[in-house]
C-alpha cells in the first residue's frame, strides 16, 4: 500500500487551547494585515485514512493547542528552533521565505 502526504483536519482547537481565542481587539489595533505571526501549534494524529481500492493510506492530523507568541525573544527563539528542525530535515542552511524572518524577529513585547 502506497502511503500518500499527510492531511490537516479542518478546525482549531476550543478556547482553552486556542490562544487566538479572546485577543480580536489586539490583532485588530495591532498587527497590519498580512503580518506573520509565529505560533506554537501542537499536533494529534486523527486517523489513519487507508483506501485498499485505490491502494493508498495517509494519516490525517489536527492542532490539539495553539499558541501565539508575544516578544521578541520568545518569536526569535521559536524561529531558530524552527531552522534548526528545517536543516536537520532537509539539510539545506535555512528557509527562504523573503521578508517573513526580518518581519517577525524582534517585533512585539519582551
């Protein structure tokens, strides 16, 4: 059986586990449309989806909790963490995302 790309399951997380949840008045005042924002997103595999006709399975995953970072500090951390994971999974040095990194690095409170 061929295992096919990982599937994302539509949804977030209820209010206890969202920390988007309660902070509209902030993104509105504070964040210029388009703006990155790095988040702590943890994962559950759902289900396994296997198709035996078309023989075919891939896993299906949904966010279990999500967290917004606020400061510089904890934003810069989580993207260092994040080219450091991206290196040791495809050995490349770092991930080109144009503006994205200059945007969010140093950006909120400390």
């Amino acid at each position: 059986m061929e295992t096919k790309p990982t599937s994302f399951a539509r949804g977030v997380p209820a209010e206890q586990r969202n920390g988007f949840y309660g902070i509209e008045d902030e993104l509105i005042a504070g964040a210029p449309q388009g703006e990155p924002i790095v988040a702590i997103a943890v994962y559950a595999v759902d289900e396994v989806v296997s198709k035996e006709l078309a023989g075919e399975q891939y896993p299906v995953v949904k966010i279990v909790h999500l967290e917004p970072l606020r400061g510089a500090k904890d934003v810069t951390a989580a993207l260092k963490l994040r080219d450091a994971a991206y290196k040791a999974r495809t050995s490349q040095d770092a991930l080109d995302l144009g503006d994205v990194d200059d945007d969010t690095r140093g950006e909120g409170d400390d």
